[in-house]
C-alpha cells in the first residue's frame, strides 16, 4: 500500500467523494455500498463485499478448528428443525420427518 495522499472536502450532508483511482483499485462502482470501519487511528472504507467476504472466512475458519465443515452445519441445522417441528406441533418421529 503506498503512502499517496487523496483528499475530498466534506460536503454539507457529509458526503465525501472517493478519489477515482481509489475508487479503481478498489472496484468501487457507482450504487455499490461501502463499509466504514472505525479504528482508534482513523476510519477504513472498503467495499461491502469485503467485509462478508471476510466474515466468511472467519466462520470457515472456526468450523476447521472445531474439526467441522459445512455440511456438518447444514446437517445439523435440519435436526435442529426437525426437533423444533415436533415440539411446536407435537408431531412423532415420523410425521417431523425434513425431507
């Protein structure tokens, strides 16, 4: 990352402008959404996309540690519904069946 100082003057409803070649490098486009990070020495904009792409990540990551994937996730989520099913509706095994 280079240290290439971009200025934009804030404007009366605190718009800001991005600089079109921070604007490239990022592939922020006009209608994208940008992400603001507060830090104790000042203030990340990222795309959107970043974030939960990072989010992402993180998760996959902790599902490794635990020895799980996402399968494992899924597979458990349909037991969770099921259980869930039977105890609203008092249904029996067979008739809470998730197909």
């Amino acid at each position: 990352m280079s240290a290439d100082l971009k200025l934009s003057k804030v404007q009366k409803k605190g718009q800001v402008t991005i600089p079109i070649e921070i604007r490239k490098r990022l592939g922020i486009e006009e209608g994208d959404y940008v992400t603001f990070i507060e830090t104790d020495v000042g203030v990340i904009v990222t795309r959107q996309e970043v974030i939960g792409m990072a989010a992402l990540d993180r998760i996959g990551e902790m599902l490794r540690e635990q020895g799980r994937d996402l399968y494992d996730v899924i597979e458990s989520g349909r037991e969770i519904r099921g259980d869930l099913i039977k105890e609203k509706y008092g249904l029996s095994d067979d008739d809470a069946s998730v197909h």
